[in-house]
C-alpha cells in the first residue's frame, strides 16, 4: 500500500509524495491542490522581488521659464539642492505716485489739501483767531499735535508745540535768546519754512507750577503741500512731513552750542496737552478738561465779557459750577536792551509780579534783512475780580517799568488781545 502524508504549519501546506501518482480520494486531491497553489505563490513572489524596478513615468513639461544651461567655460556648478550663487534678488521700491492711478490720487489729494484752510475757516474761534483744524495724531511719544490754523486775513499756517524747560526765560540759562530764534528761522528745514517762533511762559498764581513752551508757525506753501501729496493719500502725508519739519526746528533749538541760548530738552505735546494748555490759560481755576473725543472745542469758555474797558470776564466750567475769571493784556511798547545791544527777549516773563496769575508771551519772526528778526512782547494778568485784576495791572507796569521797559495795556481790546496769548504764535505782523 502507497503511503502519502501531508503536513501543515503556520498556515503553510507542504506535500511530501514519497510514492504514487494522483491521490485516489477526494479529500486527498483538494488538500494537494491547496498545497500546490500554496507553493505557486511564495515561488512568484520571490520572483517579482528580484526583478528590476519599472521603468520611471515620463516627466511632464515644466511651467514658466526654462532655465538656461551655464557656459563651458563657467567654473561654478551647482549642486543639486545648493542655492544659487550670488545676491539675493530683492523687491524693487514701488513709487506710490507713479502710474496712472498714483497721479490722479497725487491729483486728488493735493486738490484736498488747497481747500482744507477754507473749510477750516468757517467755524471760527473766539477772541478773532480764525478757524482751527487738528491733523491726525501720528502714533509716537517725540511727535507733537499739529493744528492748521487758518487766521483772520493771513496766509494759513502750521502750529507745533514742545514744553521747554523755565530757566530759558527765567533763570541761568537766559542768554542771548535772538541769536538761536534768529538762526532757526534763517536757516528753513529740509521740509518746511519757519514762519514765527513763540515763547510762551505760563505762571498759574501762587498753587500752580510754572511751564514754558515754544510754538512754531510752519509756513502753508505749495511745495509742502506736493510733497505731502506724494508720501501718502489724505491728511496723513501732510502731518508726517510737517512733523518731520517740526522736529528737525526742535532738534535745532535744544542744541547745545555758541549760538545763543539753549531751549531743550524739548517735549512735544499731543492734542489732549495741547488742549488742556488752552484751556488753563483762559480760565487757570478750573480742573482737567475733557480730551477732543468728548468734545469739539473743550477749551473754550461759555460766555466771553467784553464790556468792562479795563478787562474781560470769561466763564466756564470749573469743576461742578461754572467760574469766572478776569484778563487784562497789553504789548511791550519799548524793550528792554542786553549787555550786547540786542533786545532782551526774556523779558516780558519778568513782568509778572510774585503771586499774580498769568502769561507772558514772545513771538519772533524774520525781518526784512537776512540775519535779522523782529518781535513782539503781550503779557496778560489774570485775577477772580475786577479789583484783583487792577492791584495786577499796576504789579505788571511796576516790574516792567523796573527792567527798563514799557508796557501799555489794550483798553477796550482785551476780549481780542488776549488770544496773542494763546500758543498761536499771534500778534506779529
């Protein structure tokens, strides 16, 4: 008898037929089958894993452009993976004015800026200011409010304000103040014309702290206006070239050298300052004003008295009820002289008596010779009364008087005189 054994392990069926051909039953011949497919398949397998990998698909055409193979000669190759030898390719600077739709934005935006003085004009100020308008405030601690100011019957101007320290015009550091004011207005930044330079020096009475500024008036001239037209669309280029203007004039006065006194160190003041300045000059009494988000024209008083001959009354909020507070100014008719000849420019700071509330203010301008400048000299006194206001009318005469000047006081005027006070580098014509 013929002896057949079959074995299976771990799923692998092997067939040992030592003798005999076809198995004679059936489940002998199915169990065979299975192992001789079995074997098949692990055979084909090994098979494909020696044959040769399949040919690569065909590459498809690349987009754009083909790069072009390097020179015999060329001693640089590049490696598969290295960058590129040589700079860097970098993005060109796009002109914002150029092309068609950069003109007509230039166009625009210049034809925006010719008007903006008459429309700032229609709502006018009190005590014959003109009309006032804030650019918009450039984010930074160094640049200072920018107001246009359209006046009464002159040409619109610029205004910056930076706080200075007090000994400039009362202390060690008063020297000759016309020499440097005399220079920066000589000498026009890269992006503006110096109109006027005003010193202004704030003395709130005996409680308060007494503060000095300086105003520039930049000149609104049309090549200031194309510039500005060309660096960015709407208000924003014009603020960011008279800042520019502004501060190139600030870093000028605060320079320490021969020429004349020293301003700095400079600080600029931003709108909210700018605002409450203005409004602690009219009525010194009252608090802290709302900043320009909570109202249009926070500084102004609510009612302006100008029947009294010898002062005006103005009335305002001071805290929970309204106060009133009395002005008086008047103009240096004759100055007083330096060791050198020159005017003594820090003198109207002088002629405010100890314990009196109020403002001196100096206002500088070129003349009509190169080098030389002309001036004009307002003090004002404030007081709660009208008899207070007289006792400071006679302190102001006395202490101008005692420093070898004049001081005449604009009767029947002050509800208008008073604004020559104001950090508007008014008053000089």
């Amino acid at each position: 008898m013929r002896i057949r054994r079959v074995r299976a392990l771990a799923g692998l069926v092997e067939v040992d037929m030592r003798s005999g051909p076809v198995p004679e039953s059936r489940w002998e011949a199915e169990l065979c089958h299975t192992a001789n497919v079995a074997t098949h398949q692990q055979q084909t397998r090994g098979q494909a894993a020696r044959q040769s990998p399949p040919p690569p698909a065909p590459q498809r055409k690349p987009r754009g452009p083909v790069p072009v193979p390097a020179a015999k000669g060329s001693q640089q190759q590049r490696q598969p993976g290295a960058e590129p030898v040589g700079p860097k390719p970098t993005a060109r600077n796009v002109d914002p004015a150029g092309g068609l739709f950069g003109r007509l934005r230039v166009r625009g935006t210049r034809r925006r800026l010719r008007k903006l003085p008459a429309l700032a004009a229609r709502d006018r100020e009190p005590f014959d200011l003109g009309g006032m308008h804030w650019l918009p405030q450039l984010s930074g601690a160094l640049e200072p409010a920018l107001v246009l100011h359209a006046g009464h019957g002159g040409p619109p101007e610029l205004l910056a304000v930076a706080e200075i320290a007090t000994s400039v015009l009362r202390g060690a550091d008063t020297r000759d103040l016309a020499a440097r004011l005399g220079e920066c207005l000589n000498t026009p930044p890269a992006a503006g014309t110096v109109r006027r330079i005003q010193l202004l020096y704030q003395v709130p009475g005996p409680a308060g702290r007494t503060r000095a500024y300086a105003v520039l008036s930049l000149a609104y001239h049309p090549a200031l206006i194309g510039r500005a037209a060309k660096l960015c669309q709407g208000e924003r280029g014009l603020a960011l070239v008279a800042t520019k203007a502004a501060q190139n004039v600030f870093a000028q006065l605060s320079r320490d050298d021969a020429t004349g006194g020293r301003l700095g160190p400079l600080v600029p003041l931003d709108r909210a300052a700018v605002t409450g300045l203005l409004g602690s000059l009219l009525l010194p009494g009252r608090g802290p004003l709302p900043g320009p988000r909570h109202a249009e024209t926070p500084w102004q008083p609510e009612e302006v008295d100008a029947r009294a001959p010898r002062g005006c009354a103005l009335t305002g909020g001071s805290g929970p009820r309204a106060a009133t507070w009395w002005h008086a100014t008047g103009w240096v008719k004759q100055w007083p002289r330096t060791l050198g000849g020159a005017i003594d420019l820090a003198a109207p700071a002088a002629f405010l008596p100890s314990g009196v509330t109020g403002a001196a203010s100096i206002v500088v301008g070129p003349a009509g010779h190169e080098g030389e400048i002309s001036a004009a000299g307002f003090v004002t006194v404030s007081a709660r009364d009208a008899n207070e206001l007289e006792l400071a009318r006679v302190g102001a005469h006395a202490a101008a008087e005692s420093g070898g000047a004049v001081l005449e006081f604009c009767d029947r005027r002050h509800h208008v005189a008073i604004g020559r006070t104001l950090p508007l580098a008014q008053g000089l014509r």
